[in-house]
C-alpha cells in the first residue's frame, strides 16, 4: 500500500450479466433482440451465425444455428428469461445467463440505465 495513493474504494455497482439462446433462422433471433431490447429486458442484444452439434431424440444433430447474446443485468434477467420462454419458437430452449466478473463501469452504468423501468422525462 502506498501511503501517497489510498487504495480505490471498490467498485460496489451490480456487474452486468451476459445471457444466451439459439435459435433456427436470423429472422428469429432478429425478432428476439428486437423484443427484449424494447421491453427493456437487455440493453442490447448481438446476433451470430453458429454452426450446433447436440443430441436430441437419441441422435446426434448438427445445424446452422443463430445465437442471441443480451446484454441484461440481474435485476432484469428474471424478466428478460420469462419473455424468451414465452416467445421462443424451440420446445425446449437452451435460456442460459452468467453474470459478468468485470466490466468497465461506464458500461455497467449503461447497462443498468437501459434495463428495467424507463427512467421519467424531464
């Protein structure tokens, strides 16, 4: 410890949580980010083509998928996971969240700004 620098107070904000799905088509995953970030369920959604191999049906699968990352916090995750549960096209989705061990406290503070109730207009 410097006697010069005190140590920085910790950093106390909640940490932003990542969450996932998979769906079958663009179109889908593109309907899902649309309808999460409007809700106010994640800040912001990222979209990717991925290629799955999993087992279903006792058999081995392998198909294009598309992965929906969100960008959410835990206040906001049980909500975020309720709407893709109810509006997800798969019988049995993988709706998966972690929270984040770090992040820039700008982003945490964005993050946090775009879930939840809108804040009221001046």
């Amino acid at each position: 410890m410097n006697p010069n620098h005190p140590d920085p107070q910790p950093d106390t904000r909640p940490a932003p949580w990542l969450a996932l799905t998979t769906v079958a088509t663009q179109a889908q995953a593109r309907a899902l980010a649309h309808a999460m970030v409007q809700a106010r369920h994640a800040a912001c959604a990222q979209i990717q083509p991925i290629e799955s191999v999993y087992r279903w049906q006792d058999a081995v699968q392998q198909e294009g998928e598309w992965r929906v990352l969100f960008k959410t916090t835990a206040a906001a995750w049980p909500a975020l996971q309720d709407a893709l549960r109810q509006q997800h096209p798969y019988a049995l989705p993988a709706i998966c969240a972690l929270p984040c061990s770090a992040a820039l406290p700008a982003f945490t503070d964005w993050v946090a700004a775009q879930t939840g109730p809108a804040a009221p207009l001046p």
